[in-house]
C-alpha cells in the first residue's frame, strides 16, 4: 500500500490517542479526544502483518531481544505473533495498561493482517487512559508473564 497525503489524512482523521504518563504504569494510552463506544480507537495506516514466531525461532535471537518479545506478545500454544515490522516498529496500542475495568477489548469479530483490533467498550472522554483486561487472552502463561496481575 502506497501511503500518500490522502491516506495520511484519513488516519490523522481516525487519530483517538497517543502516548501518556500514566499512574497506573509508566507509559500509557490516553484519549486525545472524546471516542465514540464501538470504535477501533488505534487505526493503523498500513496493514500489519503478525508472523508466527516458536520458541526454538527464539533461541536465535540475542537474550535481551528474547526478554523483550516474552515481556510484550503473548504465546498461543507455544507460538507468538510478532509483527512484521518488529520491536522497532511498535507502535501507541503495545503500550495499554491492564485492568480488570476495562474500556477497551480485543474485536473477536473482526480479523485484520494477522491481528484482531481493539474496540471501545464504552464512551472514553478526552485525557482518559484506555486499559484492556490482559487476563481474557488465550495466552498460554499470562499470569507468570504478567506478574502484577497476581497481586490484584
């Protein structure tokens, strides 16, 4: 997909968020201006593509490199779904914080490039954070790879 000005206006257009500091957890996701209840609150320009990575596909890579794809994906059955872009191109929707009151969730209904986009559960008003329950993936370790979570 050619990105031109059109394109880039459409997406500025669809813009809901952008990065925050957060009181829950460092870096985090907030509302830039009032968003509507069933929305994609993170349109992405360019398709993504996700590629199936294994744990024996790890053991190639550097340790800290390892560290960095457990600390962030999750794994389904053993195997994670990495974006084509990599670390490197990560961009604002990594960064939501978990709660068990979330205002965002992952669209089971709809499948885009390889990942399933967020939804708004409810109307988030400008300077809101958005969370998502990490504990409704189907991760095969999410309670160890997110360890906060037990303290809850």
């Amino acid at each position: 997909m050619i990105i031109n000005k059109y394109k880039l206006l459409e997406n500025l257009h669809n813009t809901y968020c952008s990065f925050g500091n957060s009181k829950v957890h460092g870096v985090g996701v907030f509302a830039v201006r009032d968003i509507p209840k069933g929305v994609n609150p993170l349109p992405a320009i360019v398709p993504e593509q996700t590629i199936s990575i294994t744990e024996k596909d790890l053991e190639e890579l550097p340790k800290e490199v390892i560290s960095k794809i457990k600390d962030i994906f999750i794994s389904v059955n053993g195997v994670y779904q990495i974006y084509s872009l990599g670390l490197n191109g990560m961009g604002v929707r990594f960064h939501i914080n978990h709660s068990k009151n979330p205002n965002v969730a992952v669209n089971e209904e709809a499948f885009i490039s390889g990942y399933n986009p967020f939804i708004t559960l409810k109307y988030i008003k400008k300077g809101e954070e958005l969370f998502w329950d990490y504990t409704v993936s189907n991760g095969d370790n999410v309670l160890n790879q997110f360890k906060f979570i037990k303290d809850e």
